[in-house]
C-alpha cells in the first residue's frame, strides 16, 4: 500500500470502521443482481425478476435519506442495527415466498421492505469526514480509498451472487449478501469511539439536506450517472448472451470495475489544486464521452478494453462528487447528504436498466448501447448547466467545542503528521469573561494573574473549527 494511503490508516480504529464498511458494502453489489438471477432460475420470468430489482431501488431511493437523516440526529448504532433487523427480515421473506413460489404480490411487499438496507458507504464516509475535518488532504485520499473499496465490491460482488445462484442454489446469492450486510452492519457500529458524535438536537431543522441548490445538481447529474451503470450492465449480458458467451458477462464488467479502481488508487496519491466543481464536471463529461466507443463493439474483447477506459473517469468523478457533497451541506446533514447521492444512482440505475431492457428486446443487443450514450449525454448536459451552483459552498457553520468524534480517538498522536497528540487539541471554548485576555508584550496571555501561553496553532484532524 503507497505511504499516502498508509497515511490515514494512523488513527486508531481506521483500519476496523474500513473493513466493517468493505464486508456491509458488498450487498450493494450483490442483492440487486442476486434477486434477478434467484428469479430467473426458480421461474424463468426476467420481467418478474426486473420489476423486483427496480422496486428494491426505488424502495431504497424512499427509504435510504430518511434512515441517514435519523443517524445525523441519533447517531449511527441505534439506527443501523433496527434498520439491518428489518432489511434481513425482508430479504428472508422474499427468499422463502420465492422458493415456495407464493403469489406476486408478497414478492414485491418483501422486496419494498429490502429498501431499509442502511448506506454502509454513506456511513464509512462520515466517520472519515469527523475524523479528518480541517486536513482536506487526507480527506480526499480517504475517499479515494473508499471508492477503490466501492470497485472491489463491484468486481467481486456480482460474481459470487451470481456464481453460486447458479452453482449451489438460487437463494445463495441473496443469502450471502444478508450475511455479509449483518457482519458488516454489527461491526461497524460496535466501533463507538469512532462514530461521529450527533449534533446538538436544537442545531437540526426539519428540512431535507436536499434543500441544497450544490446538492440538488449532484443527485440530479447521479440519476443520470446511475442509468449509464444500470443500462450498461442489462446490455452487456445481452451483448454476451448474443455472442454466445453469457458466462463471460461479469468478467467484461468485471473488467469495467477495474478500470475504476485504478483509476481511484492513482488519483487518491494526487495532490491537486484548483475548484472542485471544475474537476468535477470534466469527470463527468469524460464519462459522457467514454460511453460512445460501445457503439462500435463487434466482440467481447473490444468491449472489455472499451469499458476498462470508461471505467477510468468513474471513481474520480465520485471521489470529488462526495467532496463537494461535503462542502455543500451542514455538518448536521451530511450523512443524509451522501445518501441523496446514493438514491440518485438507485434510481437511474432502475430507470436505465429498465429503458436497456427495453430496447434489447426490441431492438437488439447492439442497438442497446444507444441508453448508455443518451444517459451520458443527459448527465453532461445537467453537470454543465448546473456546475456554477457548486463554486459557492454552504453557508458558515456554527463554531462549537464538541468534537467530531469521540475524545479517544481524537486524543491519539497521529503518526507522520508531526506526532500531533492531545497536548495540541484545539481548546475548549472559554467562560464569556475571558474571550479577550491581555497580553504582556512577550505575547503571553494574563489569565486570572496567571501567564498561559496560547496554544499551538496547528489543528488536530477530527476536531471542529
């Protein structure tokens, strides 16, 4: 691992939350494409199967913003651990009435009921967000990292969902993400010294963090971005299963994934300057333009080399979108904040999946390509009309003394960054009648008689300016 990524795994509990959030992620490769092919095996109907795939996105596009504004307010363990309990027992009502071929109809109540599965992503995030507020630096690898995270799910996920539906039964898909979504759900939230502390209930209001005019362009651009991943994904099968290779299909997205990850690794050890806003908008025009090679594909290998350079302008484009969410929401929303973004993918990938599904049957596999190319053209029109709202980020914040997170944490000497440790904690805020000390000329504060000397100016990452 490059010493930058070293770097951030220095405070104490990084490495577990991180994990945690790697193994309660892998759902979110897995489920979605587990209850297609549990459905296709056990009745051979691919509208059925569809249909569930999209309620489980829309449910979750409802759901997903509410539970993440609870934790904003509540905090991560006490409203992770009822939503998990409802989100498995949803799935195991979808597996049993499927394998018992019961009615329709409770197919699509438990599979509504799958939409509480919490946003593990969301969750790893903020607490990288408390624990490196102030040091832009290390924030923005941590969040490359946890995208190169996002692409070893994406490339592991859909092949073992998929690999043992077909190869053990058709359940075992679904049941392995509910094991992975339990593990990594309870892990995560026994980390207590690393949640990020609620805030105060009188700084929380009733609006949605969606009342952000940044944010509103995000998730709008991510609808978008999410129909070229669902739409992608529907054609490439089809594209595979013309050829006479189906198998192949998730190495080809495998290979798409990969792209991303790489991608990510190489731009968390970067170290650059200018607006985020201005980055933001070339990735997303770079995923526009990477969209329009599929329409030259003749064979798997072409597509394979097609969708890895696609795949480059992915996690860059993500990595800054989750910086900006930052920017562009309260402290007291953010959580709820890198949710929207999250339902924004949900949705377009339902709709593009839909939409690609549509035009394979009518059209063929080839002419399939075209929903990718027009969900790009869509997410380049709205990122560049849009992209000046995200110059100016939200309005200043309330200075408090709570910390980010929990003191224990905080308190650590952080190696490679100075032997930063609690003697250089930003201090507390201070009794009213003692806001503005003298000074003596040597520039040592008279406090109460006392001479104290100010403290160090550099900050500890994790506490709040």
């Amino acid at each position: 691992m490059p010493s930058t990524y070293q770097a951030i795994f220095t405070v104490r509990g990084s490495r577990q939350f991180s994990a945690a959030g790697l193994i309660g992620r892998m759902p979110l490769a897995m489920l979605g494409i587990g209850v297609v092919t549990m459905i296709s095996q056990l009745t051979g109907r691919y509208g059925l199967a569809g249909a569930l795939s999209a309620t489980m996105a829309m449910s979750a596009a409802v759901l997903g913003p509410r539970i993440s504004r609870l934790v904003d307010r509540h905090g991560q363990a006490r409203v992770l651990r009822p939503a998990t309990l409802i989100a498995l027992a949803a799935v195991a009502g979808l597996l049993l009435c499927a394998q018992q071929g019961a009615p329709d109809w409770t197919l699509f109540l438990f599979a509504a009921g799958v939409g509480c599965v919490p946003s593990v992503g969301s969750m790893v995030r903020a607490r990288w967000a408390a624990v490196y507020r102030g040091s832009p630096g290390q924030l923005h690898t941590a969040y490359s990292w946890e995208s190169i995270v996002d692409e070893v799910c994406f490339i592991f996920g859909p092949i073992l969902s998929i690999g043992l539906s077909t190869t053990w039964f058709p359940e075992a898909g679904p049941l392995l993400a509910s094991g992975f979504l339990a593990t990594g759900v309870l892990w995560l939230t026994a980390q207590r010294d690393t949640e990020p502390v609620p805030r105060p209930r009188e700084e929380h209001t009733g609006e949605s963090a969606l009342r952000s005019p940044g944010l509103r362009v995000l998730v709008a651009t991510f609808v978008a971005t999410g129909a070229i991943f669902g739409s992608v994904d529907v054609v490439t099968v089809a594209f595979a299963e013309q050829l006479g290779h189906k198998a192949a299909a998730s190495l080809v997205l495998a290979v798409y994934a990969l792209g991303s990850g790489v991608a990510g690794v190489v731009f968390g050890l970067l170290r650059l300057t200018g607006p985020a806003s201005r980055r933001w908008l070339v990735g997303v025009l770079g995923m526009s333009v990477s969209m329009i090679p599929l329409l030259l594909a003749g064979n798997l290998a072409f597509l394979a080399v097609a969708l890895f350079v696609a795949g480059l302008s992915v996690a860059p484009t993500m990595v800054t979108t989750m910086a900006l969410v930052e920017a562009h929401v309260p402290r007291t929303k953010l959580t709820e904040g890198m949710t929207w973004t999250s339902t924004g993918l949900a949705v377009g990938v339902a709709l593009g999946s839909s939409a690609a599904g549509w035009v394979v049957d009518a059209a063929g596999a080839e002419a399939g390509y075209l929903v990718p190319v027009a969900a790009g053209a869509a997410a380049a029109v709205v990122a560049f009309l849009g992209h000046r709202r995200l110059d100016e980020p939200v309005t200043a914040r309330p200075v408090t003394g709570r910390p980010a997170v929990a003191p224990s944490v905080i308190a650590q000497p952080v190696i490679g960054q100075g032997g930063r440790g609690a003697d250089e904690q930003e201090p507390q805020q201070q009794d009213p009648q003692q806001q503005n000390p003298q000074r003596d000329p040597a520039g040592v504060a008279q406090l109460g008689g006392e001479r104290v000397r100010p403290p160090r100016p550099r900050r500890l990452p994790g506490l709040r300016r």
